[in-house]
C-alpha cells in the first residue's frame, strides 16, 4: 500500500510539472501572438511595430451607440490616418492604434464628430 501511495504522489508532483510546464508555454504563445498581432497591424499601417501607440478617449455612453453607427466615418478615419479604431462599449471608451501623429490626427477626427451630436 505503501508503494501504492508514493507511486500516486509521484504521479500528482509530474502531473503539476506538467501543468506548470504548460502554463508557461501558454504564456509564451500569448506573448508571440501578441507580437504578431503588432507586426500585423504595424504592417496594415504603414509603420513599424516600434511606432504602433495605443489611445483612448472616453466616449460618454448617451453617445456610444451613435457612435457606432457611424461606421462609414470610422472607417474612412482609419484608412485616411492610418489607424486602426475599437469601440469598448462596456467601458465607455474609443481605442485608437497607429503611429503617434496617425492617432493624433484620428483623435482629432474623432472628438470634432462627437462634438457634432
């Protein structure tokens, strides 16, 4: 019985080894594609990964949904600055990625058509 129950422990110590071991390779995946996807989006925007920024401007929630419908004003933000444009409706928020002047100019862009409703 014994040798049964250190067999057992053995077993849960290379069972958590092993769990431990895949949690670090997860991370490291995340990390990768987390990389990637700034490579991606850097390429997408014509700037390198090194340049792509990332800001937020509060949105306030009355507007959220106008916001959102304007959809063919974003999108023609994004391919005029060169920016790519999230809308975080949980939080309120406006994500805006790209190079620093690119997202300064689509900020800029952006709080005039919230100025409008």
């Amino acid at each position: 019985v014994e040798q049964h129950q250190h067999l057992i422990q053995r077993k849960k110590a290379e069972i958590e080894t092993s769990r431990e071991a895949l949690r670090m390779i997860n991370i490291s995946i995340t990390e990768i594609e987390t990389a990637l996807s700034k490579v991606e989006l850097g390429k997408k925007l014509g700037c390198l990964p090194t340049q792509v920024i990332t800001r937020e401007i509060d949105c306030p929630l009355n507007k959220l949904n106008w916001v959102i419908g304007m959809d063919r004003d974003i999108k023609d933000i994004e391919e005029s600055a060169g920016v790519q444009i999230n809308v975080d409706k949980i939080r309120g928020k406006v994500r805006v990625r790209g190079s620093d002047s690119a997202v300064d100019e689509a900020i800029a862009r952006l709080e005039k058509l919230l100025m409008r409703k």
